[in-house]
C-alpha cells in the first residue's frame, strides 16, 4: 500500500517488457520491470523480491530499468528514483536516486557481466 499511494496520478507499468537498448557487446538487452510509474519528469521504479531483504544495493536490474527510463522516455538520471520491496518480510527499501553515475556504472556491469 505504501509503494502504491505514492503511484497513484502517474502513468504506471505493472509487469512492464523493456527492450531497446544499445547493444553491450552484440548482445541485446530486454527484461520485465515488475512495477513502475512515471509522474512528471520523473520516474519510480519498483522490484519486487520474494525473499528476505539482502544486503547491497548494486542491483543490476535496477540500472537496466533505470537505462530503459533514460533512453526510452529521456528522463534525466537524476530523476529515475529505484527501490526494492521484501515481499517474504514486507520490508521496503527507502527510494533512492539513480544519477548518472550509477548509469554509467550500470553500463560497465552489462559489459562486464
């Protein structure tokens, strides 16, 4: 509920295909976001975990979909916020901003990975 309150008035994606970014090394990049909203010029990105809440939070995912954000909608870096809900313990993690350097760094982990 909390995480849907604050999507409420933006258009929203539930279970949303994303492709149509550059190539990383000739490979094509597509995925699913679970749950996203776009309000203004800016976008909120939500993936949901089933399990317990893990540490880290260099969650390539979250950079694809920020990538997809950015590219598809030319919505700043500074303006794509990420988070995870715990579905298995009910936690969510605070949003945060996903700027331009975590874009770039999403970038190089496609490449590397």
């Amino acid at each position: 509920r909390q995480v849907w309150r604050e999507a409420v008035g933006g258009e929203s994606w539930i279970e949303k295909a994303i492709g149509g970014l550059p190539k990383a090394d000739g490979y094509g990049i597509r995925g699913q976001i679970d749950f996203a909203w776009r309000k203004s010029k800016e976008a909120h990105i939500v993936d949901w975990k089933s399990g317990l809440l893990e540490g880290g939070h260099d969650s390539l995912q979250l950079f694809i979909y920020a990538l997809w954000a950015n590219k598809q909608y030319g919505i700043e870096p500074r303006s794509i916020f990420a988070r995870r809900v715990f579905l298995g313990e009910g936690a969510v993690e605070p949003e945060r901003r996903l700027g331009l350097a975590e874009l770039r760094r999403g970038e190089a982990r496609l490449v590397q990975d």
